[in-house]
C-alpha cells in the first residue's frame, strides 16, 4: 500500500522549476530523497505539507487526497525541519506542553522514551541547544504521536557521526514498527546505509525512484557507491546544464 | 482549536500584549487623550505579532494538525480577547466615571474627550481599525507587517484626533455627555462601535482566511 503518491507536481519561481514531479512511498519503507542544495527537496516536502501551492499536480496521503483532508492527515505524518528553530526562548518542556494538546495521538510513552534516546534536557531553550540537538527536539515531536509516516528533511544535517549513525538505525527500528520514513539529505552516505528506497532530484527533476538495489543495478559503475553514482550523475547534468546555456 | 488557542497564549504571545491591558486604565486619567490607551493596547499585542515572527510561529502552527483557517482563527481570536479584556477595564473605568466620579471637578474641567459610552464606542472603532488594516495586512505575507502597522498608526491617530476634538464643534456637544445624559445617544453610539467592530473583524478574518491559503510558506 503507497503511503503517499505524488503525482505530477509542477511550481515555477523566477529561477527554479519543478518539473512534474511524481513518486510513491510505500508503507514500511526507508526513502532517501537525494539531491544537491537546490535540487528542490524543500519545495516538494512543503508541497507534500501544503505549506506552498503547486501550481499543478496532486498530493495523496493514505489514499486521501491533501487538500481536503489536511487535518487528518496531519495527524498521521510527523515532520522535522533540519534545525528550525521554534520558538527560541521557550523551554522545550513548555512547547511540548502545547504540541501535547494539539495531537490527540499524543504517546507520551513514546515522548519519554526518545527523549531519554535522544538525551535532551526539557528545561533547555533552543538558544541554549546545539544545531544537533535542535534536530533532535524536532524529530521528538515527530515521533511522539505515533505518526505513521516521517516526514524528514534534512534530519542528519549538523549532527555528529555518531549521532547521525544512531538515527539511521532508530529509522531502522520504526520501519520495523511499520512507520515509513522519507527523510531529504545531501548526505549520500546517510541514504547508503539505511534506506530502501532512493529518489534522486536534480534541478527540480526527479531523475531515479527506484528500490537501492535496482538503483545501484542501473545507474552504479562497477565498484562504485551510491554517493559516486549520485556525484558522477550529478557532474553530468551539470556539464549538460553548461552546454544547453552556451548553444 | 483549542490546541491552537493554547498555543497563541503560551506560545506565541508577548508578555508585553497582557500587561499593555492595564492601559486601559488611561480611561481615569483626567486632561490626556483618553483613546491614546486604546493604541497602547494594539502596541502591546503588536509585540506578540513580532515575537511571533521570530520564533517563527507561522511555521510552527501550519504544521500542527489544523486547517491553515485555524491558524487565522486563532490569531483573530487572541487578538479579540486582548482587546475584550481591555476593553472590560475601560468599561469600568468609565462606569465608575459616570457615577463615582461624575462630579469630580478634574473630569468636568477636562478640554478633552470625557470617558463616557461615545469614547468606548470609539474604541471599538479603533480596534476595528487594529484588526483590519494590521492583523488583515499581516496575513497578506503572514510575515510582513511594517506597512500595515504604520498606516494603521496614522489612521487610529486621526480618529483619536477627531474624536477627542468632535464635542467643541458647533452641534456635537452631547458627545462629551457626562453621568447618564444624553444616555440614549450614548448607547446608539457605543452599539454603532460593537456592530462596526463584530463586522469589519469579521470580513478581515474572512479575507485573512483567503490570503493565508494562497501564500506559500
């Protein structure tokens, strides 16, 4: 069963498309979503959130369409943004105290234990938090209602290396519990070592949505890793990119 | 919703949008542009508007398990209950102006606006202003609010400009009516403010409805 579909999403800005954009995240699955700075991860996740307006295309969580049943479904995806910071001044205790109140899946359950996994204090400010620990307090909350599907972008920018291995094995353990997750990442290594699934987005094209394997067995030179195939890709429609303008 | 609510109070709010209440008190002092209270109010919830903006509050809200017509409602909402809780301080303050005080020789000798049910229909008005031009126009960006709040400073100024300055005209001296004269006028008055009031709020929270859908985040 698909989790989300994505069908055929275009938005033009003065210097950015994104061209008809279409995927699918099937239920119980790790996807990587690839791609340089700019490529237009964040533009498709705040399509996928309505938080911006697709000039065409449509979005379907759990067989719902996002439009018309926004609230819902909500309910039933966490998002973490990278390191936004919410709120600087406010203890995290007293902006999970509102989170708590706004989700009527609250697991507070879940809450203390990844809290206690994540090592973070409740009596901290984000201004008195690390940029790691900041991403940390935002996959919290996404964890914590029990969201079926995780919506991650940028999740390991900014954490350590232990840190970032912790969490692609956390991913692990809630894809065992039958949560998807879709986490965003220019870190190649991060969708290496733990997703199931990559979709590759270059200059607001998706170029690859494809199971690892198949994607390694398609587009990957002999001895070469993922992170190579993607930089070598990469490379290529950038040259193409440089040759279009010039002609 | 009321998670949203929860939020707006907890979250979002300055603490300078409760303590800016109290200046409602300015309906008592005798000799000062009584309204001038109503606009320190709208300062006070104004902060909450930019603390919001840096704690990116927005955001934060759009991504809770609401409609992006919550979102707006529950701004319109804090910022409605802010100017009630105000508002009721006035009130008193003119109640106890039109009995207690009715014959205090620093009211009666006062050139300016007495503080009776005309000045808080007048409020009303202000409010009104506030909730249309500033909380309507920041939903325009839903981060923008610079323009929106100077037009809305120049435009209560000329209200508490005329209002202040209305009675001394030729004609409208039984707007500065004292104790219970002129009741009936009075209480038209202040009605006129409540029905501007509960309308124009009500067409900008619609049209702040429209405006934050469309916008992108």
């Amino acid at each position: 069963m698909n989790v989300v579909q994505v069908k055929n999403l275009n938005k033009s800005y003065p210097s950015f498309d994104l061209k008809d954009v279409s995927f699918s995240i099937e239920e119980g699955r790790i996807v990587g979503f690839a791609g340089r700075n700019g490529a237009g991860k964040t533009t498709v996740i705040k399509s996928m959130l309505n938080l911006i307006h697709p000039d065409s295309g449509e979005i379907v969580f759990f067989g719902k369409n996002l439009k018309e049943n926004e609230t819902e479904i909500k309910k039933l995806i966490g998002y973490s943004a990278g390191t936004v910071n919410w709120y600087p001044r406010k203890k995290l205790k007293d902006i999970i105290s509102v989170v708590r109140k706004c989700y009527d899946n609250w697991d507070e359950k879940a809450y203390l234990k990844y809290l206690d996994f994540f090592g973070l204090d409740e009596n901290k400010t984000a201004q008195e938090m690390s940029e790691g620990m900041k991403v940390k307090c935002n996959l919290l909350t996404a964890l914590s209602h029990n969201a079926k599907l995780l919506i991650l972008d940028e999740p390991t920018s900014g954490l350590d290396p232990f840190s970032r291995d912790e969490l692609t094995t956390l991913f692990k353990e809630l894809k065992n519990d039958g949560v998807s997750v879709f986490f965003s990442t220019h870190i190649i290594s991060d969708v290496e070592k733990c997703a199931d699934d990559i979709i590759y987005i270059s200059q607001g094209k998706i170029v690859a949505s494809l199971p690892k394997a198949e994607f390694v067995s398609r587009f990957s030179e002999e001895g070469e890793s993922i992170e190579e195939t993607i930089l070598r890709m990469e490379r290529s429609n950038e040259n193409a990119r440089h040759i279009n303008k010039r002609v | 919703m009321q998670g949203i609510l929860i939020k707006e109070f907890k979250l979002s709010a300055s603490i300078l949008s409760y303590l800016f209440i109290a200046f409602g008190l300015m309906f008592f002092i005798p000799g000062y542009p009584v309204l001038c209270g109503v606009f320190f109010v709208t300062l006070g919830i104004f902060q909450s508007f930019q603390s919001a903006r840096e704690s990116n509050d927005i955001l934060f809200s759009a991504l809770l398990p609401f409609s992006k017509r919550s979102v707006v409602k529950g701004k319109y909402i804090f910022v409605c209950i802010i100017e009630l809780c105000s508002l009721i301080v006035m009130s008193i303050a003119v109640i106890l102006r039109m009995s207690v005080f009715l014959n205090a020789q620093v009211y009666r000798a006062n050139a300016l606006m007495n503080a009776n049910f005309f000045a808080l229909g007048i409020a009303f008005v202000i409010f009104a202003l506030f909730n249309s031009v500033f909380v309507g126009g920041f939903f325009k960006t839903a981060y923008r609010f610079a323009r929106p709040f100077v037009t809305y400073i120049i435009l209560s100024f000329l209200i508490v400009g005329i209002a202040e300055a209305l009675h001394h005209f030729p004609g409208f001296e039984n707007l500065n009516s004292f104790g219970t004269d002129n009741l009936p006028l009075q209480l038209i008055l202040l009605a006129g403010g409540i029905s501007f009031y509960c309308v124009v709020t009500f067409v900008s929270y619609k049209k702040s409805c429209e405006r934050f859908e469309k916008i992108d985040l």
